[in-house]
C-alpha cells in the first residue's frame, strides 16, 4: 500500500477547497478581483475601468455574444473562417473531433502532426516523430485538460463557459526547412488594428520571446509576459495582405475587442485562432502605464454609465 503522507494530505486537501470555493462557489466577480489582485497587482476597478486589464475583466462579466463560444471553440471555427474567407486561410484538420484521448486513431495519422483541444488555450502539443513521441505524456495532458473546464479553472473566461471539450488533430505546417513558425496577434479594437503581438523564437534555448508593434511595424515600448527577441524582427512581406485579412474577421464579430492570430508559412497566410481575453486579462505590462494606453483604446464610456 502506498504511504500517506498527512502534510501532503493536507495540501492537497486545502488547494482544493480553496480552488472550489474561488472557482466553483463565489459571485464571478468576487472571483476575478481576488484573482486579479493577486496576478496584476492592483484593484480592479470594475465600476469605472480604465486599464486594459480592467476592461477585459469587465468584458467578461458583461459582454456575452452568443457568437463568442463559436468563434472560440477551434474546431467549430474553421468552418466559419473557411466560409468567410476561403478554405485556403485554415490549417486542415485530420479527421474530426473527439472525445477521448484513446478515440485517436493514431495508426492511421502521418509520422508529423499536432494535437490540440478546442476548448482551452493550453494544450497543444506537437509530433515531429511519431516512432519517438510520447504517447504516454500527451495522453495524460489531453485527458487532464478535457476534464478542465477552462472558464472555471482560468479566471471566468466566459466564452469558454459552454464549450464541449474536443481534442482534435492539425496538419502539421513548417516555414521552410528549419524556420519556426512566427504567430501573429493582431488586436482589434472596434475593428481597427492597433497593436500586433509577434510571438517568436520559441526554439531559440532562451524561451518564448514577444514584440509588440503598431501596424506600421514600429515596436512599441513596452512587454507583457515575454522579452522581446533577441534581435529585430524584418516586417513581413505580406503584412498588408495579414492586416486585410484581420480586418475581414473583425467584421464577424463587430465589437469592443478581439485578437485575431495569424500564421505567415512560406508566404501563404493562415488563421490561427479569436482570442477575446488576452492572458485571461491578467498579464502585466512594462511599463505599466502600456497597460491604461491599450486600455484608452477600448471605449466603455457608455455601456458603463
């Protein structure tokens, strides 16, 4: 039999009560300005937000479009994205969704692919070897992952509230021979793009990097969770063409704020997926101040009155 340990017991049994009571049993917004007090920093202000932080909390509690669970949801969305702009801007999938880890057929998958869930931001994971790869860790990751509902677990993200959790598999895709794959996030604000997030260098040995610039592609000073890169990153040839294409999905959904990611893989553009609450709407910025400029971006003035 195995051994107990009582202070293992104990913590164990404390983490939970504390997760059930701040996830499970208070008000959602109790919950997120315990939260947010504790990953930001400061109060947040809900009755007059001016921060980007603060607002995308109060978007949470107050913006429910039915619209925003379909556009989450990564499988349900490609249908979506491939009628309004083409099946050619989404990554093909293989196969369908499915519920278990063990519904997979894995004997019939190409030697490279990528798994994915359809109802979190966490949980992907990439095949470049299938003789090698790990099917013991991956399928306990996705089996704990489809048993976590991402809106009580990760800040009261409310258009995850109602997802069926799926996992599903991708098409592999490779810029070139050895070049990673640069993720572009471009922030819309009412329809205009006024920040884009370049998430790079993720297999540099330093870890995930991230710049920040306008649409002109000047960086912008500040950082969020990452260091910028390591050295500067060339404008994209086909910028223009990734700033149409983000402007044709903003039009979908026509509100406050979204962040639409992009791929650029070898000169051709793909969608990669809405996000409505950047890092759960808790991620710091260096400086601060970045933090009320973006903020000044998204007008509640009215809808707060």
């Amino acid at each position: 039999m195995k051994h107990i340990h009582p202070k293992r017991c104990f913590r164990n049994t404390k983490t939970f009560i504390y997760n059930a009571f701040w996830n499970y049993l208070v008000p959602d917004e109790w919950s997120i300005k315990h939260i947010f007090r504790k990953r930001v920093g400061y109060d947040c202000d809900l009755d007059n937000p001016r921060s980007f932080n603060e607002k995308i909390q109060w978007l949470k509690l107050h913006d429910h479009n039915p619209l925003y669970p379909l556009l989450i949801d990564k499988i349900r969305v490609k249908e979506m994205v491939s009628r309004e702009l083409g099946a050619e801007y989404v990554i093909p999938m293989i196969g369908h969704g499915y519920s278990r880890f063990t519904d997979i057929p894995f004997d019939e998958l190409p030697e490279q692919f990528v798994l994915k869930c359809n109802h979190d931001a966490a949980s992907t994971i990439v095949c470049k070897d299938k003789s090698s790869f790990d099917f013991e860790k991956a399928k306990r990751k996705i089996e704990k992952a489809l048993r976590t509902n991402y809106y009580h677990y990760d800040g009261k993200q409310w258009g995850y509230k109602d997802i069926k959790p799926q996992v599903f598999v991708e098409k592999y895709m490779q810029n070139g021979k050895d070049a990673e794959l640069n993720d572009y996030k471009f922030l819309m604000f009412n329809g205009e793009c006024k920040c884009i997030f370049l998430y790079a260098e993720r297999f540099s040995g330093y870890g995930l990097k991230m710049n920040s610039y306008d649409s002109n592609w000047n960086l912008l000073p500040f950082t969020r969770h990452y260091l910028n890169t390591n050295s500067p990153i060339v404008k994209p040839d086909n910028l223009d063409k990734m700033l149409e294409v983000a402007n044709k999905l903003a039009e979908m959904v026509h509100n406050d704020f979204v962040r639409i990611d992009l791929y650029d893989i070898n000169g051709r553009i793909y969608f990669g997926e809405f996000t409505f609450y950047p890092g759960g709407g808790f991620e710091e910025f260096y400086p601060v101040e970045w933090d009320y400029v973006l903020g000044s971006w998204i007008n509640l003035t009215e809808k707060t009155k």
